[in-house]
C-alpha cells in the first residue's frame, strides 16, 4: 500500500511525459488510464515537447484512446523526428516505407533510418543493415556493410536490452 501511494506521490512530481507514460503502462496499483495519457501528451506535445508528440503519434498510429489516424500520426511523428527523437525517426521511416499515412517513399524511410541508426537507435541500426542485405527499403545490396551494421545492431542491442 505505501509502495503504491509512493508511485502516486512520483506520478504527482512527475513532469507530463513522464506521468503519461505510467499512464499508459499503469503503476502498482493503478490500472492504465489511455484518455490520462492521451491527454497529457497533448498538451505537451502542443507546447513543443517532441518526447510527448513521439507518444502522441504512436497513440493516433494504434488507435490507444482515440481514433486510429495515421495522418495524424504521421504529423506529430514528423514532429518528434524533426527533434531528434530517435525512436519517432524510425516510426516514421516505417510509415514511409508501408504508405500509411503518407505517400509511399523508400528514399525518404532510407534517410530516416540512416538518422535514427546514426544516433544509435538499434532498431534502425537493425532496419539499416537488413536494407542493405537484401537491397531494400532504399538500400543498394552491400553484403559487406550489412555485415558491419549486423554486428554494430547486435552490440547496441546487447546494450539496451542486458542478458540478449
């Protein structure tokens, strides 16, 4: 119970992106609350916080406490990654590369994947060396590069999930 009040207590001195991602994942007894977290990265995400437009994005993209809008998941993705937020640089390369959203564009995914790889997003990294594998997603064939950009994934995904 005072665990739980303690969560509460941080959620409350939480900034807003932080407090909705409890929201979105719910704290020890507390359930998740979508519209909570919804709203929250609204607001941030309005005021400029490209974190909060990341999860704002990635809410309107899987329909989680509004309608399902790929358009406008693809503006407050566009938003985030325009900021540097890796994670949307690769949510919107993959917008691209499935048209969802937004006119289909291999070359436009092949560079928003190269920048999210280049600030070590491992899912990119990953993305990036499959691409030049098999010569998609924008990417000439290049077996050696994919090779290099093999291992370099693996590494930085050792590193963000421990015990791969």
């Amino acid at each position: 119970m005072l665990a739980a009040g303690l969560m509460l207590g941080a959620a409350a001195w939480a900034g807003p992106v932080e407090e909705g991602r409890l929201c979105l994942r719910g704290v020890e007894g507390r359930p998740a609350n979508l519209p909570r977290a919804f709203q929250l990265f609204s607001g941030a995400a309005r005021k400029g916080d490209a974190q909060a437009a990341y999860y704002l994005g990635m809410m309107y993209q899987n329909g989680m406490a509004v309608a399902r809008d790929l358009k406008a998941a693809a503006r407050w993705l566009q938003f985030a990654a325009d900021r540097q937020t890796p994670a949307a640089m690769y949510a919107l390369a993959k917008l691209y590369l499935s048209g969802e959203g937004v006119k289909r564009d291999e070359q436009i995914a092949r560079r928003w994947i190269e920048k999210a790889a280049d600030l070590e997003y491992p899912e990119a990294v990953m993305a990036m060396a499959i691409g030049l594998r098999d010569g998609s997603m924008g990417f000439e064939r290049n077996e050696s590069l994919a090779e290099t950009q093999m291992r370099f994934a693996n590494r930085a995904l050792k590193q963000t999930y421990p015990g791969m």
